[in-house]
C-alpha cells in the first residue's frame, strides 16, 4: 500500500506548510482546517468526478444526485441500462455519456481493476485511469487525491485552485495551468495538502461545499 494521508498526518503537513507560505496561516486563522475531504472508491466515485469535468461543483452535485436516484445501486450494469434520453434528463452531455459507458465497460471487461489502484505507484494510477476514454490528468489526479489520500498530487488544470491563488496572493490575474502548477512545486511534498488548503479558501470565500 503507498503512501496516505491520515487525519495526523495532514495536521502536521499543514503546519509544516504554514512555516513555509504566510498566505496558509492566513487561510487557517480565517476558516480553520478544511475538512478532510475524502470519497470511496469505486465507479460511482469516478463518475461523480467526470460529472465535475469543467463544470462548478454545484451542478455536478446535483446531477450526480440525480443519478443516485435513477440508478440505486449506482453500479457499471445500472448504469449501462440507462438510454441517452434518460442520462441526458439526469445532466449528462453526450460526451459525458460516452465517458461513463467508457468507464462501465472497461470495468465490466476487467480492463481497470480499481482495487488494485491502493497499491500501485501514483505515475502507475495514473497509467491505469488514463486508459479509459474520459478520464483525462486532472480527474485522475482528483482520484489519487480524495480518493487514495495520496499526499503529493496537484490536479494541474483546476481552475478553483488557480482563482484561490490568485485570490491569496492578491494578483493581478489568475495564473495559468502551468503557473499554477510551477508554483505548487514549492509545497513538495504535501502538493496534495496545499491544494486541499486552497479549495477550502475557494469553497468559503464562495460558502459552497465540496461534497
């Protein structure tokens, strides 16, 4: 099994990362310790994720529980039943669609086995979840981050996370991907906690909930 954040364990990385940027003190001092974030693992976790692919939080929450309602349980053969029409009415583009059937098949066809997921390398998950078509960097790094507690991912391309920065460090206009991403660097290797540290600034400046 890899490495994993633990309850005590982010508590101390948080500390440590305080020392390092003023700007996390600020954010712990104004709304305490974010929550520890986590999801069970599964298809109805990654489908919750793609759900959340380039659109807010909000509307990716309420589709995904629309979802629960049609389909309980949420399994791979539930939702392979459901029509274009049905998953369309639930909030799913026909992209999104395609990515979820993407998804089912693969795990019906034992192409992606997620229980070995825990114990394989973070570049190796990656490997593994990039296979299927739909799941991308970003919604692979958001699994080995809320899902496996891996301590040092930074989803690249979170746009909540690159307006917290801009946000916290008073600039001028938002960083992009790779500025983002550059920057994250320095909070090696609690990456993961960093970005956990962000959301929840984003989340409360905006009074939302992650999950």
């Amino acid at each position: 099994m890899k490495p994993q954040l633990t309850p005590d364990i982010f508590e101390d990385a948080v500390q440590e990362l305080i020392q390092r940027e003023q700007f996390f003190e600020k954010i712990v001092t104004s709304y305490n310790l974010p929550p520890f974030w986590q999801r069970e693992p599964g298809f109805a976790t990654l489908i919750h994720i793609i759900l959340e692919q380039q659109v807010s939080l909000a509307s990716a929450k309420a589709a995904y529980t629309r979802l629960q309602a049609t389909c309980n349980p949420l399994t791979p053969e539930t939702f392979l039943q459901l029509s274009d029409i049905e998953l369309k009415q639930i909030g799913f583009s026909r992209q999104k669609t395609n990515y979820g059937r993407a998804l089912a098949n693969a795990l019906l066809d034992n192409v992606l086995d997620l229980n070995r997921l825990e114990f394989l390398s973070d570049d190796n998950v990656r490997e593994q979840l990039m296979y299927v078509k739909g799941i991308g960097v970003w919604t692979a790094n958001v699994y080995l981050l809320m899902v496996l507690g891996r301590p040092d991912i930074w989803p690249k391309g979170d746009i909540a996370l690159q307006t917290a920065i801009q946000d916290i460090k008073g600039l001028s206009k938002r960083p992009t991907s790779d500025e983002a991403q550059a920057m994250s660097e320095a909070w090696r290797p609690w990456r993961a906690v960093a970005a956990r540290l962000l959301w929840h600034f984003y989340l409360s400046q905006r009074q939302q909930s992650y999950l």
